[in-house]
C-alpha cells in the first residue's frame, strides 16, 4: 500500500501550487473584502484548463482521474476557497452532461465549457427545499416540442454566468416516490422567463456569486432533457454529486492546510513575555494537534477520491466530506487562537479561514445528513470499517 500521490499528480500539484501562490495568494484578502470578481484568476485558470477537469479528452476536456481533481481544489482553496466555488459546480454539471447527456448535448456544450468559453453551475436547491430534493416545487409540463417551467431556485453559485444551468425540475409532480418524476433540464440564460434575480449576500465564500433564480413560463426545448428520458434527474444528480462531495472534502484540506501554514509562521514570529509564543507549550499543542489533524484529513479525503475511481463511493465520500470539514473549521478556529487578537482581524487570513470553513459543513449535503447516508451504508454492507 503507497500513501503517496503518483509521479503525474506531484508534478500537477506543484503546477497548481505556484499558480495559487502567483495568482490568488497575494489578492485574495483585498478582493475577498471589497467584493471584486476575480475575472483574472478566472482567466488563469482557462488557460491552465480548469474548466475542463471533468469534460472527456475527445471534448477538449482534462478528463482527470479523482485523486487529480481533489488536488485542484486542494489547492485553490488553500489560496482562496471561494475561487474554488468557481469550478465547483461548473466541473460537476460538466460530469452530469458527460455522464448522461444526449450526444447532441455533449457535442454541443461540452467543447465550450472544457475551455470556460461557457461556464456553468448547478440548479437544485429551492427556498423550501435543500436536503429534501424530492420536495422540490419547479415543474416542467409538456406542452408540445417544449416544457413550460415554473418555480423558483435559491442559493445557486455561479448563477450569473451559467449558461446552460442544469436544473432540477419535476416533470411529472404525482409520481410516487417523488424521485420518478424528476428530471434535469439544460436551461440556456437567454431563454423568456429565466431571471437571477439576486445575489444573496453571504458571510463567507466570496469570489464567487449564489444567486435566487426565478423561472416563469420558461420555455425550454424537450432537446433540452438531460439524456433525453423523464425521471432520471435525481440519480443523474446524485452521481455528481459524490465527485462534490470529494470537492468539499479536498477543499477543506486546502483550509485547513493553509490555516496551519499561517498558524505555523506566525507562532515562530510572534513574541511573548520575551520569546517566540511557538516555544510556549500551550500553543506547540495547537500546532501539533492542528498539523496533525490536517495531514488526517488529507489521507482521507485522497483515500476518498481513490474510492471514486474504484466505483459508486457513497459512504467513503460522505465520511471524508464529514471529517475534512469538521476539521477544516476547527483548524481555522485553533489558528485564530494562535493569532490572539490578530486572528480576529480582517488584515489577516486566518478570519476568512473561519468564514469560509462553516460552509463545508452544509455544501453539497449537510454533514449530519451524510452521516444517515454513511449508516445507511454501512447498514447495507456496500461500506465497511475495518
Ligand atoms: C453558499 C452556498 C452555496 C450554495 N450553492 C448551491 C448551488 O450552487 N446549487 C444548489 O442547488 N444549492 C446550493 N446551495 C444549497 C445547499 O446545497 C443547501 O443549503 C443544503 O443542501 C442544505 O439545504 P437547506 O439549506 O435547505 O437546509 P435544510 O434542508 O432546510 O436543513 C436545515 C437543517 O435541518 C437538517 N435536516 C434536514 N433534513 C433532515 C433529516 N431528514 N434528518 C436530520 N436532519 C435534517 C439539516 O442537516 C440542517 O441542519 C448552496 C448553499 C450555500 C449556503
């Protein structure tokens, strides 16, 4: 058994690393507070083809292995963890169109996200619905060549340059259980009826828009039916979303490593009662239990995506998502510690840490709600311990 990353995934890393340490590192805190789009990051990573990480080579795409696109977001969110929130759910519809589109849908999307010519999001969550996706209320009805869409869409990043937007619809509102009659349309920004209506102000994960979305009469092509059959939308939803659940797991190691990188810096800079805090026993625990923690979360989060490539991984990325975000808002916690009063200033990093790490507890499935799918799993036996 090798607990190291192959000689490909070293070299992307550190590729990935001096992007982040160039590009994102030095303007993150100033752009992050002033609210402004990081439109050259976001060119950066065309050029690096981010944007193509989940789109199969024969689409111009990167096509990377699990383990790859964990490190991707390892890394960005060691600069910038709302950056990530970027390619997060754009790489995720990019896999849903790759995994279940029609070909004519992938022939024609998929070429223009894998460069970020087009982007992309996801569009499930409603105001009155998030873990319970089966309670959705947007309803496509059929009405000759296209559906006729209504209803509204709530928290849904990257909304305002999404385009097309898979979204979650119910095509037939009466089915029992619920799940048979959902579907997922591929709804183009220009189409009548289609609004971002707002930018819902956040305490965290800056850098990147979540917006409401209101749909009224939409009228959306029946082309436009993700592998062009009714009824498969939640399961072509929920295998994306185990790639998202290593998104959020590996995005928590980038929080976590980069809050002991600051914490670890800072306690040797930093002097107290005539030495350096970092020779002070009470903060060397800190620092012990932080790297250690980190490094954790790092194996689990990899052992995760390896998971990935092997098969259908429900348990093994609902436990790293669990135990990588618990530990990236308590390492972000512990390195506001280290700072003292300065960990709560915004003129440093570590307080974006904080606010940015809570989300990974609720993206991409609550963290208490993957512990039912984890027991689940283990009740069938498809995960085992041990
Ligand atoms: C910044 C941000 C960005 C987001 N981006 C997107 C996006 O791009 N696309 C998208 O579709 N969504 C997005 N979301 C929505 C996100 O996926 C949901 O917020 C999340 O799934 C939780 O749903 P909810 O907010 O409706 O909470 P609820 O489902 O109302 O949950 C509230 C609480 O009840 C608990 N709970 C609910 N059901 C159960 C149960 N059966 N058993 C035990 N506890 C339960 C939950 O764990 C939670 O603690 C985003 C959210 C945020 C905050």
């Amino acid at each position: 058994m090798r607990f190291e990353l192959d000689e490909d995934q070293r070299e992307f890393k550190a590729l990935l690393r001096t992007f982040v340490d160039k590009e994102i590192v030095p303007v993150a805190r100033e752009w992050e507070q002033s609210g402004r789009y990081p439109t050259e990051i976001v060119d950066g990573m065309k050029e690096m083809g981010l944007f193509g990480i989940t789109v199969p080579e024969e689409y111009g795409g990167l096509d990377l292995d699990p383990v790859s696109f964990a490190l991707v977001f390892e890394e960005i969110a060691r600069g910038w963890m709302g950056v990530a929130g970027i390619l997060g759910s754009h790489s995720l519809a990019c896999r849903l169109i790759a995994m279940h589109g029609t070909q004519d849908q992938k022939d024609r999307y998929l070429p223009a996200l894998a460069t970020g010519e087009r982007r992309t999001g996801i569009g499930l969550t409603e105001p009155d619905a998030g873990t319970d996706l089966q309670g959705i209320r947007t309803t496509a009805r059929l009405d000759g060549d296209h559906y006729v869409v209504n209803g509204a869409k709530m928290w849904i990043t990257n909304a305002r340059y999404a385009d097309p937007l898979p979204v979650l619809v119910k095509t037939d509102p009466q089915a029992s259980p619920a799940h048979r009659g959902m579907s997922v349309l591929l709804i183009e920004a220009d189409t009548p009826g289609y609004e971002v209506t707002k930018d819902i102000a956040k305490l965290g994960y800056k850098g990147t828009e979540s917006c409401e979305i209101a749909l009224t009469d939409v009228r959306v092509p029946v082309s436009q039916l993700v592998g062009g059959v009714e009824g498969k939308g939640m399961q072509q939803v929920l295998s994306a979303l185990e790639w998202g659940r290593v998104n959020i797991a590996a995005r928590s190691v980038g929080i976590a490593q980069r809050a002991h990188e600051e914490a670890l810096a800072y306690a040797q800079q930093r002097k107290a009662f005539g030495q350096p805090i970092a020779d002070f026993q009470a903060i060397q625990l800190k620092l012990g239990e932080l790297g250690t923690q980190v490094q954790a979360s790092r194996l689990m989060a990899y052992w995760a995506a390896d998971a990935v490539r092997r098969g259908r991984a429900d348990g093994a990325t609902g436990m790293a998502k669990i135990f990588c975000s618990e530990v990236a808002l308590q390492a972000a916690i512990d390195a506001m510690k280290v700072h003292g009063g300065y960990g709560y200033s915004t003129e440093y990093e570590v307080e974006r840490l904080y606010r940015d790490s809570i989300l990974m507890s609720i993206g991409e499935g609550t963290n208490d709600i993957l512990r039912t799918v984890v027991a689940k799993s283990l009740i069938k036996g498809e995960t085992r311990v041990g």
